[in-house]
C-alpha cells in the first residue's frame, strides 16, 4: 500500500461544513483506507491505500464524503514523495524556529503562467516568497493573517491552492516517520526543479 496526505480545504471553519475528524476517519476506512491518522481539526489526514491514481482516489474520497456530510469539500492528495520533496526544498530554512511565519501552498498543478511580477508587488519588505515546481512557499515574519500577498496567492497563481504552515507540516512529517524509515540521499535529484521568487 501507498502511503497518501489529504489536505482538506474548508472545513470546520466558523460552523459551517462540519466534519468532526473520528468521522472522517470511519469515512476513509469506509472506502478502503488503512491506517488513517488525522491532525487538527482543518483536515490534515495521512493513510495508506492500495490506490494507484491520485485522479481515481480523490474523487472516490469526495464522492463518499459528499455521501456522509452532505457537502463536498476540496481535497488536495500527495504522496509521501510529493510531501517529503516539498519539505526538502523549503528555502526559508532558517524561518523554521518561528513556524507559523512560513507557509507552504500547495498548488493543484504548476502554474502556466504565475504572475511573480505582481506577487512581488504585494509582499512586503520582510516578506519573502518562492514558487518551486506546484508549491509556493511564503515566509511572512509580520504576520500571515495580515498579509495582503497572503490572500492573493491563488488569483496570482491561477491555480487552486491549500495553504498550511510549518507547525502542520512539522507534524505531517513526524506521523509519517512514525511508520516509514526517513528518506535518504538527495531528493532534490528525483524531480527537476523550477524556482521563481525572492
């Protein structure tokens, strides 16, 4: 079996689209997921599934979800590869003792045509930003919730995205080494990189 991280977007967010976690759960194993774990309440969950196609398991999830909650939320699949190469190009290494400053996106594809010239427009002085292949990783040291660039992302981008910040992906990865060995070698050399930013 593989090993999956769904982002949930959208949910639990002041009383609308309720979807208490231990319900969730029962959910995925309902479809065939294996050793579901989840994280907080905005739907970070990693499982382990015998799917092959990210296409085919996400829309079995939603289709399902939909089925039990009555609303289908917009879900965000990765494998442990995709998670771990995201986490080992962050290039704000040195924004990690204050994790809730960083950010990564992550994107539904690569942007075609982001507009970086704009983004750079809206960031601050302090705030600083990189997209790399369909992650979009935003250092914000005066605050996230305050930043204008912040709430543009998508728009600039052209693609949809789920935001989570540092603590989050701290804790995605702990539950992942917590059943698989840690990755070694240089990941970097596994997928061509494409970088844009500050």
């Amino acid at each position: 079996m593989k090993t999956w991280i769904a982002l949930f977007r959208g949910i639990n967010v002041g009383g609308r689209n309720k979807m208490p976690m231990a319900a969730l759960v029962t959910t995925l194993e309902s479809v065939g997921c294996r050793s579901v774990r989840t994280y907080i309440q905005s739907g970070n969950v990693v499982f382990n599934s015998a799917a092959k196609s990210k296409q085919s398991l996400c829309k079995r999830l939603g289709e399902r979800i939909a089925k039990e909650f009555d609303f289908r939320p917009k879900i965000l699949l990765l494998t442990e590869s995709d998670f771990r190469t995201a986490v080992a190009n962050n290039p704000f290494a040195g924004a990690i003792s204050a994790p809730k400053t960083l950010h990564f996106f992550f994107l539904d594809s690569v942007p075609e045509s982001p507009d970086i010239k704009g983004i750079a427009r809206l960031a601050t002085p302090t705030e600083q930003f990189k997209l790399i292949d369909d992650i979009f990783y935003l250092y914000t040291p005066d605050g996230f919730g305050r930043s204008k660039l912040a709430s543009s992302v998508e728009r600039k981008l052209g693609v949809a995205a789920s935001a989570r910040n540092y603590t989050t992906i701290q804790n995605l990865t702990e539950m992942l080494d917590a059943e698989t060995p840690k990755p070694t070698g240089n990941q970097n050399e596994s997928r061509g990189r494409r970088s844009r930013g500050t």
